[in-house]
C-alpha cells in the first residue's frame, strides 16, 4: 500500500516577525511510501544527494519515528517529488519532516498531536515558524518557550499574493543565523515589537497600505543582507514595482513580496536587483495555502 502527503513551502519571518510568523504557499513536495526491506529512494528531480538514505532527511525523521515507537526501520520504498528549491528559504526541510510525521503517525494508527508533532519535528529543526505553517497550512504566529510551543492561525487575505524571487545560490539556516548578532538594543527591538503588531493588525483590517512599513525589521535583515547581494536593491525594486510589502523569505536567500497586482512587473524587477549584482534568479507568483 502507498502513502502519499503533500506539504508546502513555507516563508517564515516576513519581516519584522523574526522567530514568529510564517505563512504556507502554494508549491509543493511530494512524498510517497511503500513498505520495503532496505530503503530505495526515487528522486524527481533526480537528485544524488537525496537519493542517499543517510542524507534525506524524510527518510531519517521516518526512521527515527518509527523506532521511537520501539520498531526496527526494516527500510521503505520512498518516490520524493521536489518542487520547493532546497536551501533558500522556502522550508524545504520542514517539508520533508512534516511529510514523515504525518505518514508514520498513518502507519502506525495514532493521532497526530502537537506533543508528538513537535516532539520528534524538533530533534531534525528548532523552527515552528516554518514546521507549523508545513503542518496546518495558511498565516501561523507561534513561539517556543520552556519545550512548549504556542502558536495562532489567523486567516491571510486571500487577495494577496507572494512574488518569491528565488536567487541561484543556496544559504544555510545554519551560515544565515551565524552572522546575527547576540544582543540588540531596545531601540531595535522596539521597532520590531511595533512593526510586527502592525503587521497583525493590517491583516486582520485588511489596511494594506500599512504593509510596506510593518514589513521593515532590524533583528536580521540588516544581518544577512550581507549574505545577499543586491537585497536592498531587490526589495525598493519591488516596493518601487507596486508590492505592498517585501521582506527576506526565512533565512533567505529567497526575498519575498506581497502584492493584490502587478505580480509579473513585480517579479521581473526584482530580477533585474539581483541581476545588477550578478546574481540569476528566478520568480513564482504563488497563492496562500489555506
Ligand atoms: N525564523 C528562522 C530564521 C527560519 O529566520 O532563521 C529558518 O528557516
């Protein structure tokens, strides 16, 4: 018997929501399981890297799933379809490790809970703001707090839609929290506090002209954009092409805009910021999933 799940890409931060927003869209990876003894793994695209048991995460979250209910991992036939580009920030991992979650929990007949959602998420990535919006899909706020996570789902506007413009060089989490600093003033984190209420608040009042301003930050753009050539030219080209709002997608290097229209004109301008610094990037116009 297969077992299929499909899990989106996911854009946390958006802004000034450092460690707390994040927002599912319409790309997908795919997942499909058959039992089998020892593990084959097919890749479309074909990808070595992920065709190496011991590097694909799906299948090691699978494993560690399964033997944490007191089994033996005898192997699994696995067939992944990759549409979410890996290391950009889109989530690519939290898709393979919700998709591993949401199967085992199949095959071994329990209910998904949180507990046991973040339980075994948490040992693979420490990012609700990324596995949550996987998991449940649409606009989710949440925080980690003594091994509790706490988190909301507030309904995005479905009007709105994200320009994602995907640069053609891979960042890790890893490297991109590296360069943040250990403290920050109070004048910064003021900022933040604000612009992130905003954010919620234009949102709820569908107020989009607040957008631009609620999407600034100062907790780690003004970080990593020194990872990222071109990133402030690639978000006044988007603001400048009638986005409501820009920000850098998770860790990046992705940069995402929000916009109602002119999404084309949008994407292709904020090509042209990466193209300036001789970066090639790419970009999707992509829903909100629900
Ligand atoms: N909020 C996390 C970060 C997301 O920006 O580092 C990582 O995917």
């Amino acid at each position: 018997k297969k077992l299929r799940a499909i899990v989106p890409a996911t854009t946390a931060n958006l802004g000034a929501g450092f460690d707390t927003f994040g927002l599912a869209l319409s790309l997908y990876n795919e997942f499909e399981v058959e039992e089998h003894d020892g593990v084959v793994i097919e890749t479309i695209p074909d990808n070595p890297f992920l065709k190496t048991p011991e590097k694909n995460l799906f299948v090691q979250v699978l494993k560690y799933a399964c033997e944490r209910r007191g089994k033996t991992f005898h192997g699994a036939k696995v067939k992944q379809i990759t549409n979410v580009p890996v290391a950009r920030g889109l989530g690519s991992s939290a898709t393979a490790i919700v998709a591993a979650i949401l199967i085992s929990a199949t095959v071994s007949k329990v209910e998904l809970t949180d507990d046991l959602f973040f339980e075994i998420a948490y040992r693979f990535e420490p990012h609700p703001d990324n596995l949550l919006p996987a998991w449940k899909g649409g606009f989710i706020t949440a925080l980690l707090q003594n091994k509790k996570t706490y988190y909301q789902h507030i309904d995005f506007p479905q009007d709105i839609k994200a320009v994602v413009v995907i640069p053609d060089f891979e960042l890790s989490t890893e490297k991109a929290r590296a360069v943040l600093p250990e403290k920050i003033s109070l004048k910064d984190g003021v900022f933040n506090v604000q612009r992130a209420s905003l954010f919620i608040s234009a949102l709820v009042n569908k107020q989009y002209d607040i957008l631009k301003i609620a999407m600034d930050d100062r907790f780690h753009q003004p970080y990593r954009k020194k990872l990222i050539p071109g990133f402030d030219e690639v978000i006044s080209n988007a603001l400048e092409a009638g986005a409501l709002g820009a920000s850098l997608s998770g860790a990046g290097p992705t940069v995402l805009a929000l916009a109602i229209e002119k999404f084309d004109d949008i994407g292709k301008a904020m090509i042209e910021g990466f193209e300036k610094h001789s970066i090639k990037a790419d970009y999707k116009v992509l829903e909100v999933d629900k």
